[in-house]
C-alpha cells in the first residue's frame, strides 16, 4: 500500500489550520478489505497525533477503534503507523497531511486495534519470571549497578509492539524483537540461572538478520539489538549451544571465496545461476529460493581495473578505499565511480589488496569465530593506515558498519578503536571531512535536473542515518532527493534468498519500496545504497537501482 506524503513543516502549521487525517477502517465482521476515509482537524497548540483521532471521534462523531492510556509514553498502547513510520500517537506531534494505519505483522481487531495475543503467547513461553537455584541471600543482595546495566535497560521496555511491527525477520519461526527483550530482561540478570540459550532459539534469534531496525524506533531507546539479542546470543555461545551450521549458512557465510571462483569462471557461473534445473537443485538442497536472481559476475573486476591504472598517481593525500566483495566482483561500476570523484578531489586512492571479507556474512550466519578471525586480520592491516590518520572508505553499508561497530564487539585493545574510528562511507567522507572550498572549486557539476528516489540500507538508517547521503546526493544544485519513507527492503542481507523467508522479504518491500519505485517516472533515478536493496528493487520492479556514487560521479563534469 502506497504510502507518500508531502507534507509542511510542523512549525509552518497555524493554529486553526486543517490537517488532513487519512485513517484505514476495517471492521473484519463486516468489511472483506480495509479502506480509507479522510477527514480535515482543526490544529491546536502542539497538537499530538492521538488527538486528532480524539476529534473526528468526539466532534465529528465517527466511530472509530483506538487504544491509548497513559498518554505520556508510559503504556505502549498507542504505537500506529504515521504515514509509514511506527509511531505512539500519544506522543509524536501531528504532520500536515497524515495517514494512519494499524501496525503491520499483526492481525487487526479492528480501524487502528491490533491484536497483542500472539505477543502475549510468545512472551509466555520465554518464562518471564526470574529462576534462581541459589538460595536468596536476603534483602539487600550483593548485587551493583554495573552488574545489573544491560537486564535494566530492558525494564524500559513498555510493550509498544512497534519493533516487532519494523521487524522484517518476524515469521512463524522468529518471534520478533519484543519477547527477546522480555527474554534478556531476565537472561541478563546475574541473579538468574535460568537455560537461556534453549528458550532463546526456540524463540527464533537464529533468525534475526542484525539490522538494526528495532533499534533505531524503540521509542524508549532500548539498544534491542546490540544489548538484548547480541546478550542473548552470547548467553548462547557460553552455553555452547549455537546454532548448528546449514551447508546453506556455510556457502553464504563464505560468499567471498564463491565470489572469487564465480568471477574465475564468470561465463560458466554466469550459465549457471540462470540455469532453471541448477535452480531447482539449489531450492532443493539449499532451499535457496528458485525465484530469486542469484548475482551474475562482472567481467573485469575492479582490483584487476584498479591494477591496470598503476602508473596513475595522483599527487595527494592518501585515502584507502576497502573494495568489498560485491564491488570487486559483481558491481565493480560503484568502485570506479568512487575512485574517480576522490581523484577528482585530489586524493591518491589506495587498495589494500590484502584485506579479507569484512566478516559480515559470517555474522549474520552466527559463525563468530570465523568473524573474530577476519575482523583480527583486517584490523591488523588497516590499522597501520589509520594510525597515520589515512581514511579508510567503505561504500557498502554493511561492511562499513561491521567494521565501525561490530569489530570492537569481537576485538578488544587500542588498534580496534582507531580503526573504526578512521573508518567513513563515501557521503560522509565527502560532506563532513573534505573541506567546503575544496568541494567547490575541484567539483563542478552539470545544470541537467534529476529527481532522486532514495531507499536507505538498514544499517545505515540506524546507525547513521541518511542525512550523509541526502547531502551528498544534494551537492549538485539541480539535484532533487526524495527518501522513500521505507523501513527494510525485505531482503535483510542473504535471508531473502532464503526459502522460508522469500513471501515474507516480498510482503516487506510491497508495503512501500516497491509500489513508490514502480510508480516513479522513468526519468527518475532509483539510488540504492546496499547491495542487496538494490537486488531487490530490481526484482520486484525492473527497475535498476544506482549506488549513491554512481550518480554523483554522473552529475560531475
Ligand atoms: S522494546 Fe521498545 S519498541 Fe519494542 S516493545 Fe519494548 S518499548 Fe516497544
Ligand atoms: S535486528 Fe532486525 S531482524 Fe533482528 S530483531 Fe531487530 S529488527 Fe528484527
Ligand atoms: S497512551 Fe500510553 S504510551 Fe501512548
């Protein structure tokens, strides 16, 4: 369902000015679908979402069903999505023109009601109580601050279900965000010794794809992923008890050696992952789904392009650019496009040819020590030019944030440090480090308009946000950025290759990526910055998508 706003600014709305609120109706005993009605809302001084819906029921007299208690951000019951985003409506203030709906992933009771019993099923069966086999040592226990850190920042959680209604994990196999805070509430509490791990994968976090989504909306800043689900699986691997490893996971967590084999034989690999019975094979024996489009190799990769420019030296300072998989493999166009505006800018791009995959397809397929090894390789390597204060590049948003936030997680001491904080994507490289005057008088860019529509990675949106790249993509003057209000493209790395969770990875992008794409004019440029985003633009549209780099390094003449 196509959800695109243009909406005013809040501080440009006057008191007294109508808002349009657009709200879904369904009642499941007499409707066969959801529909729409839209009413206009007189604005009041710092006007909350709710309230509008307080007015067409209480002036307007329309019946309408709603949840809300506390309404100060204490009781969760009011989360619905504004305009695409989860919001609590007791909380957020109103926009322009707004269209409400239920959150997603759950059964509708009925207009804006969502069902919370399958929450509440899930919730009882993570045992949400505290076990002790020791004895109670009597008031007060011998317990600190520090000890009981990361099992109280799970109390903060007020049951709002809007991290579940963002998570594109969440199937009949993974319960979702919510419960595995319940779950680390109690699992992350040193008093308790509780079996953890067991009631942890039978609640599904084999399934979470780390994107950090859940993360970045909790309205009350709960760090889901990086306290609750990464505690949990540690609880898991003290226990020993991780997951056992699919030959699935193990080609997945290893696509860097098939990408260098795939790329070897490109003509004969190129045949194969188009061919219908090697497909079937796969579905069959991987359960990798049939109809997605598995990646097709570039002929020329781009640290054998990069070689073949040896003699072309820019005269500058050094920047290291990390050539992920993808784009020395498959989309080796991003890292000429990359190259060539730092050339342009006057730096001497570097390769470190040496350098391992970043690690995070071993990641997301739990394998941690093989993660730990790499990331110990890389950090090593890229160390040596961080300690000069060389930047280090990285344009996929994966890769540049495991390297930034995931390596200290498996790394301790001072190398880590630097070299995460040494590390930047292009945009932010390009808009916060490379001086104002430098940009303008190196870059001169074409008068031609273009308009933009920009889907943001997961991670990037969570953990950096899209200010860089909406920067960046803005610098030249006739440049028009428009972010597609999207949450997860549904691919969430390699999981919508996966059999099991293809509908769902489909369901996810038609909710909003998809229908704003097709609909987009021909002339509009679709921008991408994750791999696997634009993989999956491309097959739910057939429209291609563009790395961020691709166009800037276009607009440039
Ligand atoms: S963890 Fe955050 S987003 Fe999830 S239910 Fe609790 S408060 Fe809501
Ligand atoms: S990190 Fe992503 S996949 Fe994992 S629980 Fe959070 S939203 Fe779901
Ligand atoms: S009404 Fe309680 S959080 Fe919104």
């Amino acid at each position: 369902m196509k959800i695109q706003v243009n909406n005013t600014n809040i501080s440009e709305l006057k008191i007294g000015s109508l808002i349009e609120v657009t709200i879904q109706k369904f009642d499941p005993s007499i409707d066969s679908k959801p529909y729409f009605k839209t009413f206009s809302v007189p604005y009041t001084k710092e006007m909350r979402i709710l309230e509008t819906i307080d007015y067409i029921v209480e002036e307007l007299g329309e019946s309408i069903a709603y949840q809300w208690f506390c309404g100060v951000k204490k009781c969760g019951m009011c989360g619905i999505l504004v305009n695409g985003h989860p919001k609590l409506g007791c909380w957020e203030p109103v926009e322009s023109k707004m269209i409400l709906q239920p959150l997603p992933h759950f059964k509708v009771i009925r207009d804006l009601v969502i069902d919370r019993a399958e929450y509440t099923k899930n919730l009882m069966a993570i045992e949400p109580e505290i076990c002790r086999n020791n004895e109670y040592s009597g008031f007060p226990e011998s317990l600190t601050n520090l000890q009981m850190n990361d099992a109280a920042k799970m109390m903060h959680c007020i049951e709002c279900m809007i991290c579940i209604s963002v998570c594109p994990a969440v199937s009949k196999d993974f319960v979702g965000p919510a419960p595995l805070v319940q779950l680390a509430r109690f699992a992350l509490d040193p008093r308790d010794t509780g079996f953890r791990a067991k009631l942890a994968k039978k609640a599904g976090i084999q399934h979470c794809v780390g994107c950090y989504q859940c993360s970045s909306v909790c309205p009350t800043e709960i760090p889901i992923y990086q306290t609750a689900i990464e505690g949990l699986r540690d609880i898991i691997r003290k226990e020993e008890t991780i997951r056992p490893v699919s030959l699935r996971d193990t080609l997945f967590s290893n696509f860097h050696l098939i990408a260098k084999w795939g790329y070897n034989f490109s003509s004969l690999s190129n045949w194969m992952t188009n061919n219908i019975i090697i497909k079937f094979l796969l579905e069959k024996f991987l359960k990798v789904d049939r109809r997605r489009q598995l990646p097709k190799y570039c002929a020329e990769s781009f640290e054998s392009w990069f070689k073949k420019r040896d003699m072309f030296q820019v005269d500058g300072p050094e920047v290291i650019l990390f050539h992920d998989t993808f784009m020395n493999y498959i989309d080796p166009e991003i890292g000429k496009a990359t190259t060539e505006i730092l050339e342009l800018l006057g730096y001497n791009v570097k390769l470190v040819e040496k350098r391992k995959c970043c690690g995070r397809p071993m990641l997301s397929a739990g394998k941690i020590s093989q993660a730990k090894i790499t990331a110990k390789f890389n950090v090593e390597i890229l160390a040596q030019y961080a300690k000069r204060n060389i930047p280090i590049i990285v344009v996929e948003p994966s890769c540049l944030l495991t390297i930034r936030e995931e390596y200290s997680k498996l790394l301790s001491g001072n190398e880590v440090k630097i070299v995460s904080s040494n590390v930047f994507s292009l945009e932010e490289f390009i808009t916060k480090i490379v001086e104002k005057d430098k940009l303008s008088k190196l870059l001169k860019f074409t008068k031609t308009k273009r308009k933009i529509l920009l889907h943001g990675h997961c991670h990037q949106k969570a953990l950096i946000g899209m200010n860089p790249t909406i920067e960046f993509l803005s610098l030249p003057n006739n440049y028009e950025v428009n972010e597609i209000p999207s949450s997860c493209c549904g691919m969430a790395g390699s999981n919508g290759f996966e059999c099991e969770h293809f509908e769902r990875s489909i369901e996810a992008a038609e909710e909003v990526i998809f229908p704003m794409v097709r609909e987009a004019r021909s002339e509009v440029e679709i921008v991408a910055t994750g791999i696997s985003c634009r993989q999956q633009i491309e097959y739910g549209t057939d429209r291609k998508a563009l790395h961020p780099a691709q166009i800037f390094r276009d607009a440039i003449i």
